[in-house]
C-alpha cells in the first residue's frame, strides 16, 4: 500500500536540503544570518548542518567573508548518473568535431573547489596526442582553462579564487597579466607550464550574462609535417576552429556569444 510522504519525516535532512536548493538559487554567497533568515529558522538550527555540509564539501566556506555557496561536488556525483551523462552527451558531437578537424585531443573544464575540473573530453584522433583524464584537476594559476576562467568571472570572484588557490605572487602577477590579454583577445594561447612543446588553447563558453560557464581547452601538441609525413594543422587554424566550436558549445548550452564571430 502506498504511504503518504508526510508519514515520514527527517528534519535534520530537510534542513540540509532547504539549505542546498537555496545555495542553488542564490546568485552569490548568502552569511549564515541571511540562511537563516530565508528559511525562517534559528542560526542554532542550520549551523550544524552547515558544518557537516561543509565538512563534506557540499558547501564552501569563505571565513573571511562568513559567507556560504555550493561546491561543485553534487556535479562530479551526477557526472555518474545517466541524466547528467545526457547533459554533457550534447557537448560530446562538438568535441568529436573539433577534434578531427585539429588531429588533436580536447577537453571541457570547470570551476571547483579551487581547480578546473575536466568533465568532457575527447582524444586525438591521430596516433599522437596529449589529453588529460576525465575528473582530471588543473591549479588555475598554472593552465589555458584557469586563466580563461578568472578571465571572464567578475572581479570579486577572481580575486577570491586566486587568493585561495595557493598562488605565490609572483604567480598572482604572470596570471592577472595574462588575464588582461585574454579578456582583450576572447581566448588564451600560451606555452603549457608543465609540458615542453604543448601549447594551450583555451576559451570560454560563456552564459548568459557573459561568465565562463566551463572552459575548451586544446593541448596543442607540436609536430614535425615533414618527418611524419602527414598534413599538420597549423596554430593559427585551431585557433579559428576553437573559436567556432566555444561559439556553438556556448549556445547548445544556453548561453549567448558576446564575442567577436568566427
């Protein structure tokens, strides 16, 4: 027999849910007065929650600031269930595309938790390739897709996600400089840090209010033409057809293009 939802309770849970579905909505970090207030209870009642919540990297805690706003960890643990799987199957005919015509591998990158994370990815379809691993994390002081990232986030959030990456600054310095260039140009070209001879390519798909929702990255890995006898896409090419693929993948997702067009 079907029993009714009301029949069973579990406030603490309740609580925890309420606390998510308004960071959710939320269009920036809400204090633990303003929670409170919201959902018409007690700081008594919602601070354990937030602890645990916070201890479990569901919520991110500014202690600067006393502020509280969603991680991206609820998406890593949908990433696995088949609707999310769906959601991001949209992007994978792009990926596929844009591969092919570079004989490159690329991936999709978000914000989380003080790296970019890759959520989408495809492998070069030539025999030689650099690609990085799905759930893959990048310092985003140290990559294409981090810069491009703090490129096109506002001011406050930028400030904050460097500040709390670990960057010496040094780092801080090299990347708000290129940040500049890449806010001026609409995307990153820059030698990757970590590999010789791999450049990143790197820009952003934009939401509707013109922020980075997620970054497209392609490993640009050097090759010989002459010694491997094969026709390379040049730099300059990728680049263009990098351009084309951010434009359409902003708009499959949602957002809008407020970029040059290609």
């Amino acid at each position: 027999m079907a029993q009714n939802k009301a029949e069973y309770r579990a406030p603490a849970l309740e609580k925890a849910l309420d606390i998510l579905e308004l960071l959710s909505q939320s269009k920036r970090p809400l204090t633990k007065k303003e929670i409170s207030e919201r959902l018409e209870k007690t700081v008594n009642e919602i601070f354990r929650m937030l602890e645990v919540l916070k201890v479990r990297e569901y919520v991110l805690h500014d202690e600067v600031q006393g502020t509280y706003e969603l991680s991206l960890k609820m998406f890593e643990m949908s990433n696995l269930h088949l609707p999310m799987k769906r959601v991001l199957k949209s992007a994978a005919p792009e990926l596929v595309e844009l591969s092919e015509l570079v004989q490159q591998s690329c991936h999709l990158s978000v914000y989380d938790r003080g790296n970019m994370l890759v959520v989408a990815r495809q492998e070069s379809p030539y025999k030689m390739g650099f690609s990085l691993s799905l759930g893959a994390r990048i310092d985003i002081f140290g990559s294409g897709s981090g810069i491009v990232m703090l490129a096109f986030t506002d001011e406050e959030s930028r400030t904050k996600r460097l500040d709390s990456s670990g960057a010496s600054r040094k780092e801080k310095a090299f990347v708000l400089q290129e940040v500049e260039k890449t806010m001026r140009l609409g995307f990153y070209v820059g030698e990757s840090p970590q590999v010789s001879g791999l450049t990143n390519i790197s820009l952003p798909i934009l939401s509707l209010h013109g922020e980075a929702n997620a970054v497209l990255t392609i490993p640009y890995l050097t090759l010989n033409a002459m010694s491997l006898h094969h026709q390379v896409v040049d730099r300059e090419q990728v680049i263009v057809y990098a351009q084309r693929s951010a434009q359409r993948l902003t708009k499959v997702l949602g957002g809008k293009w407020h970029l040059p067009e290609v």
